[in-house]
C-alpha cells in the first residue's frame, strides 16, 4: 500500500486532494445556495432543519429567496466567490438549477446531488464546474459509475461526497478507478438527526461531531488517492467565520469586527424619521455613518456614547450590540447606555 502524503488544515481537516469548490470553501468564499429542501431519500443521517426539511423553499445562506435578485444581493454582500447548491435534492428542480447556474456563470459552481443522473441531465447544467456525488446511506455505489464518465466527459470536476457513517469498498474502488475525488465529511449530530445517529452507535463530541469515527476515517484516508477530510469543526470554526468576516468587511467602517466575525454597532432604538434628523444634523449621512434597520439605526459605538442623553430625551432607547452580519441580524449581546 503506498504512503499517502497529506496536509493538515484547522480544525482537525486534512487532504491529499482539494477541488476548487473546497478550496473557496476554506476561505469563506462560497455562497451555499439550498435550493429545495424537497428530496427522495430518508437518510437517517440528514442533518437538515426543520424548518427546511421536506419544503419546497430556497435560501442563500441564511436568506430566504424569494426572487433572485435576493440570492444576487447575498452573493454581493459577502463577495461571493463561488457558489454550493445543495438541498433536499437539487436535481428535482433541474430547471431552477439551470437559472441559478446561469446568474452566477461567472462564479465557480459545485453542485451535491444523491441522483445518478443521466447525460440528457447533466448536459443541462452547462455552466457547472464541480459534481459531488452521494450515494444515499452507501447504497447501490456503481450506479454513479456510468454518470461519473458522463460529467468528467462534460468537463466537471468529480467526486463522491459522503458523512464518515461507514466503510465502503466498492465506493473506494471506483473512487480510484475513475480518478475522481473523495470528500469525507465527519458525521455531524443535528437537532433532527440526533436520536436515528444514537440509535445506530454513533456518539456526539463537543463540536457535534462523531467521536467513535475514527476508524472509518482512518480506513478511507489510507486508500483513497484523492482524499479530503473535513471536519465539523472545520466547518463552525473556520469556514463560517471566514464567511461573516468576509461579509462584516462589507459593512460600512463604524462596525466594529470581532475575531469571531460578529459585528459591534451602537443601536438607537425609536422613531426613525426622528432619530435621522438628529443624527444629520450630527452631520452623519445614511449609510456611510448610520444604517436604518428594523426597529431604529445602527451607527458607531462612539456617538451613541457621546450622545445617549440627548438621544434619549428624543423618546429612544441607546443600546451597544453585538450581532452577526448575515440578513437576519441574529444579536448576540445587548448592553443599555
């Protein structure tokens, strides 16, 4: 057997082989674009939430899309370097995939399905770059054999994507016969996934991964010639970090950034039309000194220190915050001035 060569990332994750769609993974700079939480399987091991799971719905990240120009305003709000289109099965909105393709042609694209799809399918997603397939729960492995030509044929990049739930032979076999990549992703525990991993022997660690997966881990990085394996904790630690600082960068500069990419504002809380004259005749301009938001303006932690007595005798309520910078503005710490 030879002796593979790998380099270690954070966070545990470690490769002999990175595609493209993992390496602007690693940076932050992939847009996960969920398109259907609507899918043909019931894997036990399916991580995705309630609120998306068997629903028809689309999200940029976190952002519901309700019309494209919501998924270009996200893509613009972190520079979006690429996009992950993942669901549910993406394959059963072939044609919503095509249009997604075609509004960001000029991004990197790689797409996770669990269909051994066709070449009449494939050819229809002229604009893909990378094909990650997943055969559900390890089943019927060779079916991807005759798909996978197809799309190297079309000039994708290809591999198989799976959760470190077992050791397949078969899947390594055709792995390295056809010269396509593995991901292994460490086996993660989810509010709706929790109690089918228990019932089948895995057991969670800290960081909602698997802590009895070694084994499997370890038997797939000693065989596989193209090999990446990627963490949980990779993912919470490294790649969403990297992602909010990215977007937190594109915020005008009265944030402030923590190491953790969540953002730092003075909030005042109130009548808007209020609190804009005041803040104008302050000499502040909308959007490069104060943002309007739901409920008040978010402006820097200096002038609602310097001002809260004053903002407060105009009926708000002045209030330093901790947030993310995603659109749903999820506040993480509040402390009154």
């Amino acid at each position: 057997m030879p002796v593979r060569k790998f380099k270690r990332i954070e966070a545990g994750s470690f490769y002999s082989y990175l595609s493209e769609g993992c390496k602007l993974c690693r940076r932050g700079a992939k847009m996960v674009l969920f398109v259907t939480g609507i899918c043909n399987n019931s894997c036990f091991y399916c991580p995705i939430s309630e609120e998306r799971r068997g629903k028809d719905v689309v999200f940029a990240n976190e952002r519901e899309v309700k019309r494209i120009e919501d998924a270009i305003e996200e893509a613009n709000a972190m520079s979006a370097e690429g996009i992950a289109i993942t669901g549910g099965e993406p394959l059963l909105k072939l044609d919503r995939v095509v249009e997604f393709l075609k509004t960001f042609k000029d991004l990197h694209s790689h797409l996770y399905t669990a269909i051994p799809a066709k070449e009449s399918v494939l050819s229809k997603l002229k604009h893909l770059d990378e094909i990650r397939f997943h055969p559900p729960e390890l089943r019927n492995v060779k079916a991807y054999e005759e798909p996978i030509k197809t799309a190297k044929k079309l000039e994708m990049d290809v591999g198989f994507e799976i959760p470190s739930i077992a050791y397949s032979d078969e899947l390594v076999e055709i792995t390295n016969k056809l010269d396509i990549f593995l991901n292994l992703n460490e086996l993660e525990f989810s509010s709706t996934n929790y109690e089918n991993l228990i019932a089948k022997g895995f057991r969670p660690n800290d960081h909602y991964g698997c802590s009895n997966c070694d084994e499997i881990i370890k038997a797939y990085a000693e065989n596989v010639n193209k090999f990446h394996y990627c963490s949980a904790r990779f993912k919470d630690k490294a790649q969403l970090r990297r992602r909010l600082i990215r977007m937190a960068k594109n915020l005008p500069d009265f944030y402030i950034i923590t190491r953790e990419g969540t953002v730092i504002c003075g909030y005042i809380e109130g009548d808007v039309r209020v609190i804009e004259e005041f803040l104008q005749s302050k000499g502040l301009k909308r959007s490069e000194d104060y943002v309007v938001v739901e409920g008040g303006v978010e402006t820097s932690v200096e002038f609602v220190e310097e001002y809260s007595s004053l903002l407060k005798k105009l009926g708000t309520n002045v209030f330093i915050i901790e947030r993310y910078p995603t659109s749903k503005r999820v506040v993480v710490e509040v402390n009154p001035v």
